[in-house]
C-alpha cells in the first residue's frame, strides 16, 4: 500500500518482534526515505536490510528482542519515526532515551503520541532535546474507553468550502478546541479567509463573516498536512500568502509543493518555491474562466483540497477520484449530501 505511517510504525514493532518479515508497499511508498528509522533502530541492535535501493523499502527484517538503550536521530524529518520508537520504548528492558539532532518537526504529533501512551499506562518524559521512556506495561482494563478524536486534517476541506461558498453554514461532529492534533490551528487560521469557528458541546459550526483580504505568512512546521487546502483557499480568494515549513512536503504521498504548484499553474497562479522550507503563492493572475483537469499523484489531499474549487468555477475535474479512500473515503458522498453534483 501507500500508509507511509504503517510503514514506519510495523518497522519498529517488527524490529522487536522475533520472526522474519519483509515490508513493502506501493511505487511511491518504495522512493520514501526510511533511513532514520531504520539507523535509529539498527543503534539498539535491530537486524534490518534494504532489499533494493538503500534507504527505501522494501524492508527485511529479522525481528528479535532489543534491549534498549540510547538513541540519537534526525527530528527534522518526520515525527512519525519518533512515534514508532515512542511505542515500543516502555517494552525494551532498558527502556529509551531518544535524543534530537535539529529542530524536531511536527511536535504536535510527538506528543500526541505520548498522550495516548499515557492514557495506556505508560509514561515519557519530553526535556529538551530528549525524550526518555523507562521500561513499563501498558495495559488495558475492563471498563477502559478511549474516544479517538474526529480528524482535524479532513475538517480543513470543509472549512476550504466554506471560505470558497460564502454563506455556507456547516456542522462538523466530534472536534474539540482542546485538541491534540496540530491541524486545530484551523480555527485560528480560517480567520484570514473570514472564516468564523463556534465550538459546540460535541463539534464545531463554520460560518463567514466580512473579512479584509490580506497578504499573510504562515509557518506550517507543526500542521503540514493543511498545507495544500490552504494554498488552494488562498490561490482562490485572490489573497498571496508566504508558507514556511514546507521541508517534510517532499518526503508525502508526493512531491506535494510541487504537485501544488504545476496544478495551481492550471488556473493561472504561481507558486514560487523559495526553498525547500517556503514558497510563496501569488495570485494575483487567476484565471477566474479556468476549467481545468486536476492530476492528484496518488495523493489524497491534492484530491480533496482541489475538489473545493467547484465553489469557484462551474465545474472541475478531478482525475483518480478514488485516492481518497486512504484517509476519507465517504468524501464525496458528504458533498454530495450537501448539494455537490458528482459525476463519474
């Protein structure tokens, strides 16, 4: 498949898991760098080799108890591979102590992860540039309830809709203010586009409001999977925007600052990526007769924050439709609950 996050997650736990097994996935998921997980693991002894290119998978790994100890790893990458070893530290006889090289990216995520590991019974502390685990069971009792949170990430298409369909008024279940994933920064996000929040006893409600246009910079280090929906929200509005944070963009389902770019070029906005960590859109030439088919590389998200355009144009076209299932697939049918005609 294409789960980057099942990727570096089963890594981790087959590392520690006597057996032999051999992880692989889709094209895309065979050109993602692993190579920090797999050096961060190999410091504690884990038996892992690289069955073609080094650094990628597919991955063959003999697992066998490790024992723990201390390790240093790149947090500028992803957090996903601090999260897996997170998960197995309390499991390791000598725990783990995690040390950071570099800004750590996506900390929200991190400490999600160790949120829920404590709800589990087990505890990590986060000092500095290290985060240390002791060894520790989790365990689970009878009457134990865990409400996962609805997903912030996939709230940011309809809040997208909104800001394109003014006057829209949208109820979207099960999303708190005091949440723990980053992408909640949509609240206060939303503002620039006129967007209003009102928090209610299990969900929000979106509504518009009169706003003043403005070029504003965001730095999406902690929430980058929002980045696309609000480069296409502000490249559809008119309003240039300078995005920071952008450096773990490359390493997704795909390329995806680029991606953003040569699709946003279709309705006559540039993109100019400044570096690998910022770009800045500018909008000013949008072409507001555009029509156009939009390519989604395998990505989910370019499918989803493309596909709010229909508020702008009389139609639009959005090519493999079905990438969506990875993280939303009833997405188009809660558009078409609310009044979008769909056609295959």
């Amino acid at each position: 498949g294409a789960a980057g996050t099942t990727m570096r997650f089963l890594t981790a736990l087959f590392a520690n898991k006597p057996g032999t097994r051999i992880l692989t996935g889709s094209e895309r998921m065979k050109k993602r760098p692993i190579k920090i997980l797999v050096d961060a693991l190999r410091q504690i002894g884990a038996d892992i080799a690289y069955m073609e290119e080094e650094g990628y998978p597919p991955l063959k790994i003999k697992g066998k108890e490790l024992m723990g100890g201390e390790i240093e790893i790149d947090g500028s990458v992803s957090s996903q591979y601090i999260s897996a070893l997170l998960m197995i530290a309390p499991t390791l006889p000598k725990g783990l102590i995690l040390k950071f090289k570099g800004d750590v990216a996506s900390r929200p995520y991190i400490n999600m992860t160790l949120k829920i590991m404590e709800h589990f019974g087990v505890g990590g502390i986060w000092h500095d540039d290290s985060i240390s685990v002791s060894p520790q069971s989790y365990f689970i009792k009878d009457e134990t309830k865990y409400t996962v949170e609805a997903d912030w990430s996939s709230a940011s298409y309809w809040y997208a809709i909104a800001a394109l369909r003014r006057g829209s008024e949208i109820v979207l279940e099960g999303l708190k203010k005091e949440s723990m994933q980053g992408d909640a920064v949509l609240h206060d996000l939303y503002r620039f586009f006129g967007v209003n929040t009102e928090f209610l006893p299990n969900g929000i409600k979106l509504t518009t409001v009169e706003y003043k246009p403005e070029r504003f910079g965001f730095d999406f280090n902690d929430s980058p999977d929002i980045a696309q929906t609000v480069g296409v929200t502000a490249a559809a509005l008119n309003i240039p925007i300078l995005c920071k944070g952008l450096h773990t963009l490359k390493l997704k389902e795909t390329d995806r600052a680029l991606a953003l770019k040569k699709e946003l070029a279709k309705i006559g906005v540039e993109l100019e990526i400044i570096s690998d960590d910022a770009a800045h859109i500018h909008p000013e030439k949008r072409n507001a007769q555009a029509q156009s088919s939009f390519a989604t590389y395998e990505d989910h998200r370019m499918a989803m924050s493309f596909a709010a355009l229909a508020c702008v144009y009389p139609s639009v076209r959005i090519e493999h439709p079905e990438v969506v299932k990875k993280s939303y697939p009833g997405f188009w049918n809660d558009l078409k609950s609310v009044g979008f005609r769909i056609e295959n």
